[in-house]
C-alpha cells in the first residue's frame, strides 16, 4: 500500500513538474521584437539609433530574413558609436546555432573595427554579448549594459 502510494505521488510529481517547463517555454516567445527593442532603448540613453534595413541585415550580418519570423535592428545614426540594438525571433526550421554564430561574428568583427576607430567606445562591445531566449537572439550594445540586460527580461542567457 505505502510504495504504490509512494509511486502514484511520485508520478503527480512528475507531471506537475513537466506541465512547468512546458509554461516557461510558452512565455520565453510571448514578446514582439519590436516591443523589446523598445523596452531596451528606454532603459539606457543610447545615441540616436536608426532602423537598419534587411540588405543591411543580410550584407554584413550574413543572416537571411527568411530564417527569421520576425526581427529589429538599429545601431547608431552617425556610427561614432557602436551603439546597436538587434533583436531576432529564428524561425522553426533555420539552424539557430548558425544565427547565433553570425550574429557572434559580426560583434567581432564591429570589436576589431572600432579598436582602430573608437578605442573609446570599444568597452561598449566587450561589455555586450549575445543573448538567448528560445528562438530568440539579442545583441545590445549599449552605454549601460547592466540597465539594458535587466530591460530584456528573465529568461535570457
């Protein structure tokens, strides 16, 4: 009586457990792109940041639109700064991983760029990183990096 009480809580355990999971990767694509670029703008005094267009994107990203459902990509007007804000949803189907790397690349790429051009502004980059959520990306390169990851949210990593 005792174990197959025991196994019938164990498996309510269980259940309970995985019903939870399944909640957070619901939430995790429960954001626009558009809505969180926003979000993180506000939460730092960034330069005057300008939409980028997709032949941007696929130009010197090297990310297809079409691998993504939707995304939004602003850097700095003048480009004195590497200031940018880049946020991707990665379509079900495109390799994630190979965004991600781009996406990785492209921040060194900007790193080398601007050691040459702005050395001053080069700890905006080094404090930067790609982030994850799902399906999603983001890169902010921010003057506050701390203000700008806790506008993102939780879940990201």
């Amino acid at each position: 009586m005792k174990r197959s009480l025991t196994l019938i809580l164990c498996m309510a355990l269980c259940l309970a457990l995985s019903g939870c999971a399944s909640d957070k990767k619901e939430a995790a694509v429960a954001f626009s792109c558009a809505e969180l670029a926003d979000r993180v703008q506000a939460a730092a005094a960034f330069q005057e940041l300008t939409d980028m267009n997709e032949k941007y994107l696929e130009k010197y990203l090297m990310v297809e639109a079409a691998d993504l459902d939707e995304w939004v990509f602003r850097r700095d007007a003048t480009r004195a700064t590497p200031e940018m804000i880049l946020v991707v949803k990665v379509k079900e189907g495109a390799d994630l991983a190979a965004v991600e790397g781009m996406i990785q690349a492209f921040q060194e790429e900007q790193l080398l760029q601007y050691r040459d051009y702005q050395p001053d502004q080069v700890f905006k980059l080094e404090n930067a990183k790609a982030l994850e959520n799902g399906r999603c990306l983001a890169l902010i390169v921010s003057p506050d990096a701390a203000n700008t990851n806790a506008a993102l949210g939780e879940g990201w990593v």
